[in-house]
C-alpha cells in the first residue's frame, strides 16, 4: 500500500491547525506511540509525526489534510489495545485524542453523561458515582483505558458491553465530515444504526470526538462470592446452571489455579484457595439486603452442588483487585505473550476450556487464563517458553491458533470478544471469517474511506 511522506509542508499545515506544541517529530518522544500494550517489538511501528488534537474541528480539519495529500491517520486513544489496533503500520500520522479529556455533562435527571473520547473510564465512574449514580462500563483496564477506545466490560453479563452504554457519538468520519449518530432514545428504527456500525470499527470508519452514554441509579445492594473449585470444567459449567436457577448476576468471572499463583507472586500476598483450587466470582445485585442474602443462599447452593469445595463472601475490593491484576502478572512474567481473546456461547465455554487444555499440552505452550465466564469470553495468554527460540514458539503458537480456531468456528465462536482484530489479528480474521461477511465489511470500509486515510491495515486489508 502506498502513501506519501509527511513532508515539511504538511508538518507546517499540521502546526497551522493544531499549534506548534501539539505535533511531535522527535524520535525518542514518539517511541510510546509506536506500539500499544502488545509488548513484542516484533509489532511495533514508528510513526512519522504523532498530533494532539484538542477539538473536533482541528480533527476534521487533519482527515481533510490526509485525504488532500494522501497520508495515512491512525487514532489513538490511552493506547491499552491489545491488538495493535492503534499502531501505524505504514507509518504516516497519529492522531492522539489524550487532550479531549473533559466530562462535559453529567445529567442526573435524563441519566447520561457527554464525555470526549479521552476521558478515562475510572474517571467517569468517580464522577458518576458522586452523584449517587452508576457507569455500567467496566473493563478491567479501567484505571487507565480511554472511553474512546474501550469495547468490553467486567459486568458484561447485566449490562452488557461498551456499545450497550452508548446513546449517541460525534464521529469525525473518513473524509473529514463532523457528523451525529444515534440518538438519547430508548429506541428508535430511523434507517441504519450508524452509531454502532462505527462503534467498534477500531477507528477505520471513524474517529469518535465526544458520546454521550447511559448512566443509572447506583445499586443499594451488592455481593460478591467466591467459588473454589478443584476442576475447572466444573468451575466453567457452573455458569449456565446460575443463570437458570433464575439468577442475572452482575458478572461471572473464572481463573484458573497458575494463573492465580501468578497474581499472587505479583500482588505478594496470599489469595483464597490457591493451593489448588480455580476461581469462580460472582458479583449479584439486589433489591433489598433480604433479597441479596436469597440470591446469596441460591448461588452457594448452585456452586455447591456443581462440585465447589467452599463458597465465601469476598471482600470485594481484594478480589477484584486479584482479577484485574491478571494483565500485568502476566506481563511481569514474559514481555513476548501471545494473547489470546476467544468468545464461543456460553453453554460452549467448558468444552473449548478442555480444548485450549488438551492443545498447550499437545504444542508444549505455556498457559494463563481468565475468562469472562458469564459472556463466554476467555482470555487465553500464551507465554513463550523460557528456554525456546521466538522462531520455534511462534511455529507452535500459529499451530495451536489453526486447530482453536477450528474449534471456535465449529461451535459459533470468534475471533474476539472485546479486544479487536487490530493488525495482530487480521490473518485469521480474512481466514475464518464467512467470504460473504469480509466482503460486505471491505464495501462498507470502501465506501466511506475511498483514499483508506483512516487506520488502514486493521482488522483486513482492502485490496
């Protein structure tokens, strides 16, 4: 694929636009945007400028400038993507949202919230909260990822994910046009939902510059249980026996027993069960304290029955900060880590859990899994071995993703629940994915990208 440099020139326009301050050349400073959190420099991409916008105009204005000299835009948010859906493949510019940070309205009547795409989860979930109000978006990056730029969700099973909680976005879309989709509606049939064609299109439809999102009244009541299982087929079948015993938890999470010994080395502290017990944690909301300690008694019977050796109550901020703490136990173990974001129905996930098993010891790989267990989303981490050569690792790696994804496909799975086919992932999207899908997603990209200014490269390419 072809595009031109970014000369002085079109630097100069950039500088006109956004101000001197606000675009980047030096080598050393434009390094963190070579890469998101994809740690293999065998995925990392240096950009030939990196901009801050601070508007949506400066925005649009920068998309018109690409299409007129025919450079390509990659948007970045916080840059927590695991998929290297905000790295510049070919070069070209970066477009860093970071400085539209404001919450601009938090409405408690109408319960919403406007933000800019560079509003930090957490932050929105603080300010949400001291209004006696609820963010239902809650992925385990929150502390750090973008509004932006975020798609998946710890309470997914409840209130879904990032895309449930959007009423509408300003879009700045591929040829530099600000346009508004979707509506604060409950529900409304007004031709396409642009709105969530463009949301999770990983910036290859669109650059989204302010939304405004669902809010709700602040649960009263919340529990969380602990369920310690010695099998982790047991552990992951419990799922679907919870939800017909009439129960809509909150979330369901799963971990099985290295991966908590791996938190635990990181965290440096001692957890529950860990001896050789797999974690199950149920968060369930409540009514009223009697309802909760109902639901309470249902769940431990549920979990109990299903094999758990012990149910407790959790406390709840030690055991969630165990579970988000996943990641970077990971990362502190091997820098090089395949990581694998695999969704299949959830009355499906114990078999591909005993799947993912019976491959890493066929292909001798090295395993850390948790998993969205209440969505069916299981996220597989493949470290390299310690004594292998990267060569010899990768082969084993692409090996087992040929036959899992076999598996996934088979028993209506796919590629990734909430992490994206960024480029990381976009030779197995072009792979599995029905021809007649592909190529009504490359029409669509073509369409509304005739120059592909905006993100080329990711999620397939267009011939």
């Amino acid at each position: 694929m072809h595009y031109e440099k970014i000369t002085t020139e079109i630097l100069e326009k950039l500088k006109a636009i956004v101000g001197p301050k606000n675009v980047v050349t030096d080598a050393d400073a434009m390094q963190p945007y070579s890469h998101d959190e994809v740690t293999d420099p065998a995925y990392h991409h240096m950009p030939e400028a990196v901009v801050f916008a601070e508007t949506a105009q400066q925005v649009s204005a920068i998309i018109k400038l690409a299409n007129a000299c025919h450079f390509p835009v990659v948007p970045r948010g916080a840059g927590t993507g695991l998929a290297c859906g905000a790295v510049p493949e070919y070069g070209g510019l970066v477009l860093s949202l970071e400085k539209m940070n404001k919450i601009l309205e938090i409405n408690e009547n109408g319960l919403y919230a406007v933000v800019e795409p560079g509003v930090r989860t957490s932050d929105l979930q603080e300010a949400a909260e001291k209004k006696g109000l609820f963010y239902a978006g809650d992925p385990c990056s929150g502390d750090s990822c973008f509004i932006g730029g975020n798609a998946g969700g710890n309470r997914a099973v409840k209130y879904g994910t990032t895309r449930h909680q959007v009423y509408s976005v300003e879009v700045v879309n591929p040829t530099g046009r600000i346009v508004n989709l979707g509506a604060r509606l409950q529900k409304q049939s007004t031709g396409y939902s642009l709105d969530q064609l463009v949301i999770g299109s990983e910036g290859t439809l669109g650059i989204i510059t302010k939304a405004t999102l669902k809010l709700l009244p602040k649960p009263k009541y919340a529990l969380d249980l602990l369920a310690i299982f010695d099998d982790r087929r047991q552990a992951m079948g419990v799922v679907t026996k919870i939800i017909k015993a009439g129960i809509t938890p909150t979330c369901v999470e799963f971990m099985d027993n290295i991966t908590i010994k791996s938190v635990e080395k990181y965290l440096n502290e001692n957890l529950q069960g860990s001896d050789n017990g797999n974690y199950v944690i149920v968060e369930v909301e409540g009514t009223s304290e009697d309802d909760l300690d109902d639901k309470a008694v249902v769940l431990d019977e549920v979990c109990t029955e299903n094999g758990a050796s012990s149910v407790l109550v959790a406390d709840h901020n030690k055991i969630w900060q165990a579970r988000k703490a996943f990641a970077e136990a990971v990362r502190a173990e091997s820098l090089i880590v395949c990581k694998e974001d695999v969704v299949v129905p959830v009355d499906q996930e114990a078999a591909l859990l005993d799947e993912i098993l019976r491959l890493a010891q066929k292909y001798n790989l090295v395993t850390r899994i948790a998993s969205h267990a209440g969505d069916g989303n299981i996220h597989l981490n493949i470290l390299k071995n310690e004594n292998a050569t990267y060569e010899d690792w990768d082969q084993r790696v692409k090996a087992n993703q040929q036959e899992l994804y076999k598996f996934i496909y088979a028993h209506g799975g796919r590629l990734s629940g909430e992490h994206g086919i960024g480029y990381k992932r976009k030779h197995l999207m072009e792979e599995f994915t029905d021809p007649g899908e592909l190529e009504m997603m490359k029409a669509i990209k073509k369409a509304l990208d005739p120059n592909d200014i905006l993100n080329p490269g990711k999620i397939f390419d267009v011939e």
